[in-house]
C-alpha cells in the first residue's frame, strides 16, 4: 500500500508555531502547505518531480554541489522513523524555506524545516 500524505517532522510543528501567525509570511505558508499536500496527495506513481511540483504553484529549488558539501549538515533532519535524512528540496516563500524529502518508495513528502535560510556558499 502507497502511502500518499505530507508530513511534519521533528521540530516543524514548534517551528510553524513559532512562525506563527504574526510572520508576515503566514498565509503564503499555509497555502504552500496546502499546495504541497495536495502534490503529495495526487503523487501515486514514478519519481518525484520538481516540474509536476511547478504545475502546483510551488517554485521548488536544490541545494548545489558545493552547499551540500559544506553545510550538507545543516539539511539533515530525522524521519518518523528517527532515521537521518537529507532534505536537500526547498520551497522558498519570502524570507522562509521550506526543507522537504519526497520518499519515492511510499510518494511521502516529508517536510523536515521551516524557517530562515541555511547556510549555502553564498548565504552565510
């Protein structure tokens, strides 16, 4: 059986609360939430896809080379299953990010940050 949903991990939910509803930014979040739900929702089948992910009002960005490998760290973040992942996908929604890792085995979008840009090579 697939399992199709999105889910918040470890600290998100303290994060989102935190964020809460004086961040300027609130109902972008929400609706991207919402947004992000419904990709994972509808993903039934074959590989996650950054371009279908447009088709729902998500502008979702990778991580390069050189920021993985300096502050590769920084986008690990536990699963349900307490497992270390990287979550290297990221939606951008003014100032915030959104750190996410689409599990292609059950089409589970697990969302593992939410909050200020990491560090990158050329964002410190």
């Amino acid at each position: 059986m697939c399992i199709r949903d999105r889910v918040l991990c470890g600290k998100v939910e303290k994060q989102l609360t935190r964020l809460g509803i004086q961040s300027k930014f609130f109902d972008q979040i929400i609706e991207k939430l919402k947004r992000l739900n419904k990709y994972a929702q509808n993903w039934q089948s074959g590989s996650y896809s950054d371009q279908v992910a447009k088709q729902y009002g998500l502008d979702v960005s990778g991580e390069s080379e050189g920021t993985l490998e300096k502050y590769g760290r920084q986008r690990q973040f536990r699963l349900p299953n307490k497992k270390k992942q990287l979550f290297e996908k990221h939606i951008k929604t003014g100032d915030l990010r959104f750190h996410f890792y689409p599990d292609e085995e059950n089409h589970t979008i697990y969302v593992g940050y939410m909050g200020s840009h990491l560090s990158t090579v050329k964002f410190k």
